[in-house]
C-alpha cells in the first residue's frame, strides 16, 4: 500500500526515455525492444542466449541501472529478461560477481539484481560461490582481443563443496564472451560440467556481424 501511494505521489520516471510514466521501463520503451538473433555461443560456453539487441532506449536503461546506480530498474529489466527467457533448464542460476571494490563503488550488482528476478516456479535456484578475487579494468574501455586478457583468472569457485553440474550464468550484456568465459573456467576447474551464458542484451554490428 505504501508503496502504491508513493508511487502515485511521486511516479517513477522511465529509465528509457526518461518520462514521467510510473514505470521504470514504460510501454513504449517496451514495444522498441527487438530480440536478439540466435548465434553460436563464444569460445568457453556450452551455450549463450541473449535477449535483446543493445540499442536505442535500452542502452539509457542500462546506463541509468549501473551508473546512475539506479537498482530499481533491475526489477524491470529483470522481469522482461525473465518472460523473455521462458523455463530455464539447468541445477542453479549464478550471477557474474563484482570484485569487492566494484561492488562497494556501485553499492550492489547489477547481474545479481537481474538473476533475482528469474527466481520463478519451475526456475533452478539462484546461488553464490563464484568470487570474482582480481580487480580488473573496465571492460567497455579495452579493445575486444584485451579483453580475454583482462579477466583471465578473475574468478574463482570459493565454496567448500563443488558447484552443480549445468549451470546458467547471468549478466547484464554479453560484448565477447570473454567475462562470462572466464568465470565458465572457474566454474569447470571446481567440477561443473555444463555452463551456459544468459543476458539481458547485446551489440549487433551489420557489417562485421556480431560483436
């Protein structure tokens, strides 16, 4: 009820286009989002599925979520992934995990803040365990071969016993793979068998095709 009425005292302004809506994602922003093309799964991944094309208003709704700190539109986002994605086959969901520094700077994760979202009837579990334990530089900063480079050995399995078998990694937008492979490493190296890339949104380049 509070809720309700504090949204009708102050409504939500649309994360996309930045309007007085009271939704963190409105209708409109909704109706331009456009799915993703099947593709083959990067180098390290058993598997990857990708929900939208990283484009246009989604882009600002991204944007706002990690660097306007923004954590409510998670749920949003988190929502259109989730009914987007359909049943999840898999023994556990885990979020791709900040560095301890990163974390404290953004004050949460934004992949964890999504992965909660798919806790659904019929979902795997959501669990923890993958640590990521060296810093690195920002992704979006570094050419696409420095990438790999840049996160190799980043993560690290850190519960007693081993992760489950298949798993579904989950992060906001998957660029090269070479985040979601590296942590896919760590998952292996602790006893998974099965490892498969979920995410929000990607890049479409038209003439050199997917990046």
């Amino acid at each position: 009820m509070l809720e309700r009425i504090l949204n009708w005292l102050f409504p939500d302004r649309c994360a996309g286009c930045r309007r007085l809506t009271g939704d963190l994602f409105c209708a409109a922003c909704r109706a331009r989002l456009r799915p993703f093309p099947p593709f083959p799964p990067p180098p390290g991944l058993d598997a990857a599925w990708v929900a939208f094309r990283y484009e246009g208003n989604l882009i600002a709704a991204i944007h706002q979520l990690k660097y306007g700190r923004r954590r409510r539109v998670a749920h949003a986002l988190g929502d259109l992934l989730a009914a987007t994605a359909g049943p999840l086959m898999a023994d556990a969901l885990i979020a791709v995990p900040l560095h301890p520094e990163r974390l404290r700077e953004r004050g949460f994760n934004q992949a964890a803040e999504l992965a909660t979202r798919l806790q659904r009837p019929g979902n795997p579990p959501l669990i923890n365990g993958l640590a990521r334990v060296r810093a690195t530089n920002r992704q979006a900063r570094l050419a696409a071969e420095a990438r790999a480079a840049n996160v190799a050995g980043a993560f690290v399995w850190v519960r007693p016993t081993p992760p489950p078998l298949r798993l579904i990694l989950i992060d906001d937008v998957l660029t090269t793979g070479a985040t979601l492979a590296a942590a896919a490493a760590a998952l292996r190296a602790a006893g998974a068998q099965s490892v498969t890339a979920l995410a929000l949104a990607r890049s479409v380049i038209a003439k050199s095709g997917v990046q």
